[in-house]
C-alpha cells in the first residue's frame, strides 16, 4: 500500500471514531477503506482534459 494512502486511511479512521453521527462515521470508514484500495485521488492526479471536458459540457448544458 502507498504511504499516502495508509495515511489517509489512518486520518479517515480516527475522524470516524470520533465522529458522534454514526451517518457521518459510516461515510468516513467508507472513504478509509477506499483509501486502503487506492481509489481515492486528487484533483492534481487527474488529467486535465478530462477536468476541462466535463467543465464545457456542464456550461453547454449537456450531459455525458
């Protein structure tokens, strides 16, 4: 496992123990253990292209 990713996970797993809404905790042992997986990322891991061309279509109006 990435040490980033080992990291957040660790940040999202003590956010949840100390969340007191079990909705919200929920969500953060979901993201902690998506982390552990490798899917998450950052903005600045995506390609640009892709960023702009979803921009364009939501001005247009349009959907993908």
């Amino acid at each position: 496992m990435d040490i980033k990713n080992h990291t957040r996970a660790i940040r999202y797993r003590r956010k949840a123990i100390a969340e007191p809404d079990e909705r919200k905790a929920a969500l953060l042992r979901k993201l902690a253990e998506e982390a552990e997986r490798g899917v998450l990322c950052t903005v600045d891991q995506m390609p640009s292209r892709e960023v702009v061309e979803r921009d364009e279509s939501t001005r247009r109006g349009g959907s993908r």
